[in-house]
C-alpha cells in the first residue's frame, strides 16, 4: 500500500470510478481494505459465542458431548465439503474474472450459489430433525419446548432419543442446543447474505461489469464468502465432533 | 498493491488439503486419545485448515503488511477475550469461601 | 517571536456544499461527509437534550432524601433511560459522527471518505436504532440500568427491554461502519505529502476511536442479542436458573462497554491537541508521544474491562491482573496531560471559546483521571465501586471530559462549518457557566461516595442530603450553561457574522479552503510540504534546557 | 454518621483504616498532580498569554528526557497504589478461618440472615464486637450487594453460587447496611441496619431471641422431610449413596477420576444438578431438587451437612451457644420474630 502519493495521478476515466478517488488503484485498496476491517469486527462477532460455548463447554462437558453425538456427523460433514467446496469455486471465480475468463468467472460464480443453497438446505434438513426430537431450546418455537426421549439404560438404541453420558442433564443439554442454534444460525444468515451478494455479482457479471480491470466487488465479496467458511471450519469440529469417542469408548 | 494472480494449480491443492484435512478430524473424533487430545487435535485440524483458506483463498500469502496486521490483530483481540476472561475462571478456585 | 504569515486565502465561491442543491431530498439522499455531518449533529443534539432532561429530573428528585417527586419504578427508568440516550445516541457518535464526519477527509486533504454511500447508511441506521429506542421509551421505557445486567434484565424485568436493546444493537452497526469508513480512509486517503507524521494529532484520535468501534461493539452486539433471546425465548446463556452463569454477561458487556469510555475521551483529547497547539500558536510538545498514546489507549483500553467487576464474585487473582493493567493505561492518558501543559510554555495564548474549553478540558479531565485511579486501587474499589463516587468520576470524563472538547470542538470549527462566526463574549460566558455548574454537581459526589452513598437510589438517607442540594444546585446552573450555546449558536447561522477561509489564522488543511466548504473539499488536490502546527518554519525550532541533542525533530 | 475527620465515614472494622490510609495516599496524589497541572496551567496561560494579534512563538522541540520522566514517575505512583491496593484487596477477600458463620440470603428487596445459632433476622444483622463474621451469601432472584460503608466492604451477592464477605468491627454501633447493585423497582429500599454489640450484650441478644432452629436442625429435617435419609443414611453415614459425614471440605474422588474440594459450591450443586459431580463409585441415581429447595433451605441443609463433619466432640465454637446446640428443638419454625 502507498504510505503517500508522490504524485497525483489523474482519473483513468473507468466509468466504475467513484468520484472522491483518483484512481482505481485507491479504489480497489479501500475496498479490499474495508472488506478486511469488517471482517474483523465479523471475528469478534462471533468471538463472544465461542467464548460462551467455551465456558460452558468446560462447565458441562458431559452434556455438551451427549448433545454434540446427538448431532448428524454424516450431514455435518457432507456440509463442509460442500462449503469447502464452494470456496473453491468462489477463488475460482475471482481467478476467472482477474484473467477475463468471462466464462469460468460465470460458471464459477453460479455454482457458489448452488453450493450455498445446498448447504442451507442440508443445514434446514438438520435443524428439521431437531425439530422432530423436540430439541428446539427454550420457546423459539412457542408451543414445541425442549423434551427430548431419553434413552434409558439397557434400552435398545433409539437415534431420535437422547443418550445422556454420566454427568449429563437434559437441562444442560438444552444450553448446547441453545449455543448451537445460535451460532449455527448466526452462520446461516451469513450464508445468506453472502448467497444474496453473490447472486448480485452473477447479475452484473452477465451484464459485463467486471473484467480484469474492474473486479474488486467480486473479490472482496471472495473475501467474505471464505472467511463464513472459516466459521464453520471451527464450527464443525466444535459442534459436532468433540465427545465423539466418548459414545464409543464408553 | 500490486495485485498476484494465484494459480489454478494451487488453489486445487489447497481444496485437496482441506477435504483432507475434514476426513482427518472426523476419523480422529471417532478414536480415543488420552487426556484432551481429542480436543487438541480437532482444534489444530481446524486452525490449520483455517490457515490454508487464509493464505491461499483470502490472498494474504500474496498481500501486503497491513493485510497482515489487519489478521493478526483480530486474533490478538480474539486471544484478549478468552484470555482476560478465563483468567477469571481458572483462577476461582484458588480461594474457597469455605 | 516573529510575525504571523497570512496564507494565501483561496479565492472566494459563492458555491459551497450548503447551497450545491436544495431541498430536503439533497439533504437526505446526500453522499457528502459534511451534509452527513450535520445530519448526525441535529440527531445527536436532539438527544443530548432529551437526555439533559432526563437528568434533570434525577436531580430534582435527589434533592431531597424521600423519594417524594418520582415514583422508585419512575426514577428507575429515568436513570436508565439517562444513561442509555447520553452514552449511545449521544457520547458515543457525538465527535466522531459530527466532527470526524466532517473533518477528517478535509484535514487529510480527501474529497469524501472512502465509502460515502456506507456513510450515508451509518446515519439511517442510527436514526434506525434510535425510532426503536424511542418507541421503547414512550412505550413504557425501560428500567434495567444502561448495564442490563443478568439476570435481572433477562428474567425479572418488567419493561420493554428487548425493544431498548434492539434499538442498541442497531445504533452499534452504525458505529461498526464509521469506524470502518475512518480507517479506510486514513489509510487509502491521505493527499500526497500527508505522511502519517504530518496527520493531525485530531486524526491520530479519530483512528484509535475507530479501532474501538471496529474491535468492541460487535461483542456488545451479541451480547445484547443474547440477551435479548434469553429474555424472549427462555433459552439460558446468562440466567443461572438456565444453566448460565451472570457474571459471562459482565465480562462481554464490560469488554465493549469499558473502552466505549475511550470511545468517548479519545475524540475529545484530539480535539483538544488541535485546540491546545492552534490556540497558543504552538507546535504540540512530544506530538510523537501524544500521537502513539492515543493508540495505546485504544490498545491497553481492551485490557482492563474486569475492573468494573472487583466484587462481583470474579477471581481475586484476575482481580489483580486487571488491576495492574488499568494502573498501566493511565499512563498514556498522563503523557497526554503533561505534552498540552507543556506546549503551553513560551507560547502565545488566546482566550478565546474554544481554547476555554481545551483548558477546561485539561484541569477536569485531570480530576477526572487521577480519581479513576482510585477505582482501579482494589481495596479501595471495594469501597467505592456502585457508590456516588463512580458517578462523580465517570461524569468528569463524559461530560467534563468527553463534553467539553465536543463544545470546543464544535465553536472551534463552527466558521468553517457554517461560514459564520459565534458570538464570542457568550461563547466565552457559557465556558464559564458550564465549568462552575459542572464542578458544583460532581465535586460534592465524589464526597458522597466516600461517605457511602450508593448509586441509582431514589431516595437514601438524611446525611447525605447536603451533597445532593449541592449537587442539584450546580446541575441547575450546568443546564443553563448548555442552554446558551444552543441558542446562540443556532442564532449565529443566520445572524452571525460571515467567517472568512482561516479566521484564526492556522496552518491546518481544513483552514485552506473557503468556508464553508465547497462539495469536494478543495478545489484541487492538496499537496502537503508542511508538518502539522506548523507555524514557522522549522529552523527555528529551539530545544529547551540543557537538553541539548536529545530532542527529536517536530 | 461521621468520623471525627471530615467528609470520611464512620470507621468501624479493622478493615476501615487500612482502606482509609489508601484513600488519603491516593487522595493526596490527585490533589497534588491537580493543583500541580491548574497552577502550571493558570501560570503559563497568564504568563504566555498573546500580546500582539500577529505574533508567532518559537517552536520547541521535544524532549525524550523529559517524556521518560513523566512516563516513568507516574508508572512508578501507579505501581505502589496497586500494590497496596492489593495487598488489602487479598485481606478483605480471604475469609479467615475460625469467624462466625451467618448466612445471608438476598431476595428482591429485603435481606434474609439466618445465624448458624438459629436467629433469624429481616434486613438486620446483630454482631458482636471483636469477633470475626463471615457472611456466606446468595440470592434468590437477581444480584445485590451487601455493602457496610462504615466497615468498607461490600460483596455481590449472586443467585447460582455463594459468595461471602468478613469483617471484624471495632466499634458497637447502629451501621448502614446497603445494597449497592441495582437490583429492580424497591432497590433503594433494600437497606437495613448492622446492630454491633459489646460481647455480653450481643449473648443476651442471641439468648432473648433464641428459640428459633438452628439452621443445621432444620436443615436435618428437611433432610429427613425429602427422603434423603434412604440413601445417605439418617446420620450421613452413606448407603446406596456416598457419605456425608466428614464430607465438609474434603477433597473428594469423582467418578471422572478428578477430585473435588467439597465446599459449599460443591454441595450446592449436587444437590440441585446431582449428576454434575457424580461421586466415584456411585451410579446417576439421585434426582434434583431443583425448585424443590428453596435457597434458605439449600443454606440449612448446607448448614446440616457442614454439622456432620463434627464427629468428635464439638469444639466450643463460640458461635454456638449451649443453649442452642444441646437440645435441638424439632417444632416447626414459628414466624421469623426479627423485624
């Protein structure tokens, strides 16, 4: 980045160029750096759940773990490899259109999209089942609380009952799902908007806006779409995978 | 800031590395590690696969020093959370009202 | 001593950005920072008053040891209700949102911020927060204390805390994206020639300021929000009958809230270096110095929040450790005090408005520090903390502190902001009024506190009526004080007299174009050849003492 | 209710000075650097002030010596306040062994004390003077604070956990007793007094007011009353639940494999979340008494189980007096006949 200008370029005339800048150089850098700084009040966002989730995971371990081997691993980890998945396709995209490969910019950009729907709808499949074993926390939905089966002792295994390990209570269950909803959700919305951007640079992209001088919105929203991947990097081993071999061990 | 045009080639390695990494982390959930390795390990998977989309997909391997202040700052700001406040909770027991 | 060298004034326009374009819908659809600016300066001055009311009526009923005026349930909400609009929708935006807004892409040499649009977004999203708290208020209000604290806001709360915190989670995205749009554009911005060295020490504040937006109020968003779906959907983060555990509420909501104070501060100690160097004609003592301290506030500002909660059942031990560290951040804020005094040697003082203020500022923020000293001494803490003596304390920073440079920031750059000048025996009348009113309402409540009175009571006992008479005198005389700038300064729009580019004769940026600006700032980018407060040439620069060879080069 | 100096409280624990010495070091600091920055300033502002509208002063460099010395003096003040500070801090939060155990219970908006010889007291607190107390606090709804201005000491008091506070006080005397954390509507209304006696006055008072259950007795009813008695044993000596005698503060095996120090914490929790801690040995087969036990009974039966650890002949606490601790009176608890 240029500490200072030594020298006033004039207007390249881009007809993408804002008026307040000189250049697109200093277009581009403010919007990729605008993109960074709020991904990072993004991180702290998130960072108070974690850190809920953390102390109460080290509150409840017991719990935490019989409400994590209650979750899908199978869809847990089918949906990160679709959003691993996707942000290949969205660096692809970014590739594409800084090259001017009109078409993989095109292709790469819709398939994101697609991506985005399937993980939403494999994560709205998940929350569905929840529903099913009445695990929704608290009254989110008024009239359907939390009263999951649990499993007794000695039972035959019953996926949609809850198996409790020693030291585990239902309530504390509850306060997992709880955090799980949240930052599930949280992350969700987050797909969603970044599947509403995305859709919106398809559009333009169509209509030609960007090529290999004129691409700073699809890469910031790169930016933005890899760091909701991220999120769920940690979120998936978090929610879903620690206590694991407690279900098996014992 | 002059802009890096990743290549392809490496972008696809990098989406190995992480669909890689996922299986990792999901087989060693399943087995039984000593003490909290469990944890350890899920979390360094994690941090690791973090890392790679960062670097690689986020550009910052190619970018400029602020972009890397910008980084390491959130994580310092995100390490003074958990640290300031688990200073408070490991430390509770060391005097009982009792 | 040599004689002031008058810059060439630009050439006068009768076009500016006031009169570009006409209309409500100019004003509302606008993209220009100092339309923004003003649009933020009548929001946040409607609520300063809505506020002022509010504090007003907390102390009328103190006045006497009954609770005799307002009902407990009443004076309850007014407190809250006090804190709530005079911390987010007033401190908090106030110099950044009125005074950054409008100032920081014209001290730099810009032509807007780096994203007008998102700019314009930040004050509807205010106005957003705002029309929700408002509704909260009217609707029945709220009586939770601005802390919220669980698991009283979340469970046994009767009043409308969920519409309060909505109304506060959407105001913080309107903090969120200033801050963004400062930091951006310092960076990608600056004309050529503005090296960092040469930024205004008012910019250097404005970038920490910045950093706290960006770093602090998204953890008081999920916080609130939290809270928010504890208390609608019973599901149990904070509320220990749920599982949760209350004092998690005070570490995250203290983790914002306690450097939403250098949020506050940090604006009106920029302010105040501008005020102190520009008025004594002085480049600033150890500009270095004043500069990386306000970063180290905004930096070590995250490290000391758990002071708030020495007896809260938090650890003994990290008790001490944010002890130690709030002892730490006063040191950055006592090298600010000791460079201002120090400009002031051998310089060339005016008494004019703002400058009052700038020095007001430093004898009050002073008090205002030295006695947070007291609230970071644990055993004394002990003592004091949820007594009248932190109220004492927190109001010589907001109001003495943060307050004070918002009014000499505000008469300091009203020319270039209207094209007019205040009337300047009452600006330096209401200094006055405003400095002794606001001694007389909060020197009596430090006494107070020590002697025990705890805050938020509505009544409390017969000894401690004298401070409280005391106190309610001086905030009748502090609330005249604030009314006579309002009037006069609205008067002076239209009937002051017309200010010229550099009525004050400064070398900064912002004094190098007409006034009131035209819509781009400048007619032509600025190139920087100077150094900030640069008055005469640096070859004249002596170096004081017998400190020879050590000084560093301004 | 002032001290013979002005505008500090009334001193009346052994803490009260120590906390007041800190006040005046720190009181004389600010008022040093403060006139010291206002008489610099008003000087400087008389002395420098602008003659000539034109004139323009020679700029002054700055100067590293000068910025280290008021960087580094500052730093150093800083640093003996916090020590100080801490060091008493350290005191006032360190419960001493052997004091006077009274329960406290906050409710929205009145103070609940139960004292470990029966006494129960509304917004009131009798003491003896030259005696250590120990408050073990909870509250039932939000969180308070019992704040004694005239001892310097205040302590949350959270619903969920114990907290406590001590205090040793000098002086018989009327007190105030405050809550200093905003806890809803009544919260300036939550106030009462703490009654410090001489010794002999504060056992007439313990033996005029006596009659009431110790908070161990009762809590041995309830004990009885839920049924704990089938598994703990009637006496605590365990069964198809662990031992409860002796159990007060011992570290104890967990079925994890971890041990626990058995405090009140502890207790507290077992008994409303009883899987949580599960004892080595022992299956998950107790059920909470969440909502069952409200927080005054969870403090006696607290109470019980602390008793039991007496095997051997009991030490003479002072805090029980023969008249209560050797018959233990069964009836029911009459009306509470504090104010």
């Amino acid at each position: 980045m240029a500490e200072s200008y030594t020298t006033t370029k004039h207007a390249e005339g881009h007809p993408a160029l804002q008026h307040h800048f000189e250049n697109m150089e200093q277009q581009r850098e403010a919007g990729t750096l605008g993109m960074w700084v709020f991904l990072v009040t993004e991180i702290m966002f998130f960072g108070g759940m974690f850190l809920a989730y953390t102390l109460y995971r080290s509150k409840y371990p017991a719990a935490f773990a019989s409400a994590s081997n209650h979750l899908d691993i199978t869809l847990g980890a089918a949906n990160t490899g679709v959003l691993i998945l996707s942000s290949f396709t969205m660096a692809l995209a970014v590739y594409g259109t800084q090259v001017g490969k009109r078409k993989l910019q095109l292709f790469c950009l819709a398939l994101t999209i697609v991506l985005g729907l399937t993980f939403l709808g494999i994560k709205a499949v998940e929350y569905k089942d929840k529903y099913v074993d009445s695990l929704i926390p608290g009254t989110l939905i008024p009239g359907h609380p939390f009263s999951p089966a649990v499993q007794v002792p000695g039972e035959s295994f019953d996926e949609h009952k809850l198996h409790l390990l020693p030291g585990a209570t239902v309530k504390n269950v509850e306060m997992f799902y709880w955090i799980y909803f949240a930052m599930t959700g949280m992350h969700a919305v987050h797909m969603i908007i970044g599947v509403g951007l995305l859709s919106f640079l398809l559009f333009f992209s169509v209509k030609r806006r960007y090529g290999p001088e004129y691409h700073n919105p699809i890469e910031v929203t790169g930016l933005y779409w890899h760091f909701v991947d991220i999120v769920w990097i940690f979120l998936f081993p978090l929610l879903y995978l620690l206590g694991r071999h407690l279900e098996h061990g014992g | 800031m002059s802009e890096h045009i990743v290549p392809v080639k490496v972008y696809l390695a990098i989406f190995v590395a992480l669909l890689l990494g996922t299986a990792l982390t999901v087989v060693a959930a399943f087995h039984d590690f000593p003490w909290q390795f469990n944890t350890v390990i899920a979390l360094t998977i994690a941090s690791f696969k973090a890392t790679l989309v960062v670097l690689y997909f986020m550009h910052v391997r190619y970018s400029n020093r602020l972009v890397w202040v910008i980084v390491i700052a959130a994580l310092f700001w995100m390490g003074i959370l958990f640290a300031l406040t688990f200073s408070d909770y490991f430390t509770r027991d060391w005097i009982s009202i009792g | 001593m040599r004689a002031i060298e008058t810059f060439e004034p630009p050439a006068p326009s009768k076009v500016n950005y006031l009169n570009a374009e006409y209309g409500l819908k100019s004003w509302l659809l606008t993209r220009d920072h100092k339309r923004i600016a003003l649009l933020y300066l009548g929001s946040i001055t409607f609520f300063f008053f809505i506020g002022g009311i509010y504090a007003m009526m907390i102390r009328l009923e103190l006045l006497t040891p009954e609770g005799d005026l307002l009902q407990s349930t009443t004076y309850n909400k007014v407190f809250t209700q006090h804190g709530i609009i005079m911390i987010f929708f007033f401190l908090i935006p106030s110099i950044p949102a009125t005074l950054g807004n409008f100032l920081v892409p014209m001290m730099i040499g810009a032509k807007d911020l780096a994203f007008p649009r998102i700019n314009l977004l930040s004050w509807y999203i205010y106005i957003a927060g705002a029309l929700v708290t408002i509704y909260a208020l009217l609707a029945g209000g709220v009586d939770t204390g601005w802390t919220f604290y669980a698991p009283f806001s979340t469970t046994f709360s009767n009043s409308y805390v969920v519409a309060t915190g909505l109304g506060i989670f959407i105001n913080g995205f309107s903090s969120i994206l200033t801050g963004l749009n400062f930091i951006v554009t310092i960076h990608t911005m600056r004309a050529p020639g503005m090296t960092w060295f040469r930024l205004p020490l008012f910019i250097w504040a404005m970038y920490a300021t910045s950093l706290i937006f960006v770093l602090g109020t998204p953890v008081i968003a999920i916080t609130i929000l939290l809270m928010a779906f504890e208390r609608l959907a019973h599901v149990g983060i904070f509320d220990p009958a749920l599982g949760g555990d209350p004092v998690l509420f005070q570490h995250l909501f203290w983790f914002y809230s306690h450097p939403a104070v250098y949020i506050m501060v940090l604006p009106s100690m920029g302010v105040v270096s501008e005020l102190i160097a520009n008025f004594s004609r002085k480049n600033i003592f150890g500009y270095k110095f004043v500069a990386f301290s306000s970063l180290a506030i905004a930096v070590f500002g995250f490290l000391v929040w758990g002071h708030h909660m020495f007896v809260s059942s938090q650890s003994v031990y990290a008790g001490m450790i944010f002890s130690f560290l709030s002892f730490a951040v006063a040191i950055p804020s006592a090298i600010k005090v000791f460079n201002w005094t120090a400009t002031l040697y051998k310089s060339s003082i005016s008494y004019d408005t703002p400058m009052l203020y700038g020095l007001g500022f430093i004898c009050l923020f002073t008090i205002g520090g030295m006695t947070g000293l007291f609230l970071a001494a644990l055993a004394v803490d002990v003592h004091l903390t949820d007594t009248y003596f932190v109220v004492a304390h927190f109001h010589y920073i907001m109001v003495g502190g943060a307050l004070m440079g918002y009014l000499g920031g505000l008469h300091y750059w009203w020319p270039k902001i209207t094209g007019r000048m205040y009337p300047e025996a009452w600006g330096r009348f209401a200094a006055l009024i405003v400095f002794v009113g606001f001694n007389l309402t909060f020197m009596p409540q430090f006494v107070a506190g020590y002697m025990g009175m705890p805050r938020r009571y509505h009544a409390y006992p017969p000894e401690f009526q004298v401070f409280n008479v005391l106190s309610t005198a001086g905030a009748s005389i502090l609330g005249f004080g604030m009314l006579i700038p309002a009037i006069y300064l609205v008067w002076s729009m239209r009937y002051g007299k017309r200010a010229d580019a550099n009525p004050w004769n400064l070398p900064g940026l912002e004094w190098r174009t007409q006034s009131p600006p035209p819509t781009e700032n400048f007619e032509t980018t600025p190139v920087v050849t100077w150094e900030a407060y640069e008055f005469a040439p640096p070859e004249e620069i002596e170096v004081i003492g017998r400190l020879r060879g050590e000084f560093e080069n301004v | 209710m002032q001290s013979w100096i002005p505008f500090i409280p009334e001193s009346a624990s052994t803490m009260s000075w120590k906390v007041d010495a800190l006040y005046f070091y720190l009181s004389g600091v600010t008022v040093f650097f403060t006139l010291l920055i206002s008489i610099i300033l008003v000087f400087f502002v008389i002395r420098y002030r602008r003659r000539t509208p034109y004139e323009i002063p020679r700029p002054i460099a700055g100067s590293h010596k000068l910025e280290t010395l008021w960087t580094v003096i500052p730093f150093v003040i800083a640093m003996t306040m916090f020590a100080w500070g801490a060091r008493v801090y350290f005191e006032q939060y360190s419960p001493p062994e052997n004091a006077i155990e009274i329960y406290v219970v906050g409710k929205q908006w009145m103070w609940k004390i139960q004292h470990s010889t029966g006494q129960r007291e509304i917004n009131e607190l009798h003491i003896p003077v030259g005696r250590k107390v120990k408050l073990i606090m909870t509250s039932e709804d939000v969180i308070h604070d019992f704040f004694v201005p005239a001892f310097r000491m205040k302590a949350d008091v959270v619903p969920g956990i114990y907290t406590s506070e001590w205090f040793e006080a000098t002086k018989p005397g009327t007190y105030h007793l405050f809550c200093a954390e905003y806890c809803g509507m009544n919260h300036s209304g939550m106030i009462g007094s703490v009654i410090v006696m001489e010794p002999r006055e504060f056992d007439n008072w313990l033996s005029g007011n006596a009659g009431n259950q110790t908070p161990a007795v009762a809590g041995q009813q309830l004990y009885q009353s839920l049924g704990c008695v089938s598994c703990h044993g009637a006496n605590g000596e365990g069964g198809r639940g662990p031992t409860l005698a002796g159990l007060f503060g011992r570290q104890t095996l967990l079925s994890t494999g971890q041990t626990v120090r058995a405090d009140e914490a502890y207790i507290r929790e077992s008994i409303i979340n009883p899987q949580a801690k599960l004892v080595a040995g022992f299956g998950p087969i107790m059920p909470t008494f969440q909502g069952q036990v409200s927080e005054d009974q969870l403090v006696q039966l607290l109470a019980f189980i602390k008793s039991l650890q007496i095997v051997s002949p009991q030490p003479a606490t002072p805090g029980q007096s023969p008249a209560t601790t050797t018959t233990a009176p069964t009836r029911a608890t009459p009306a509470p006949n504090a104010k």
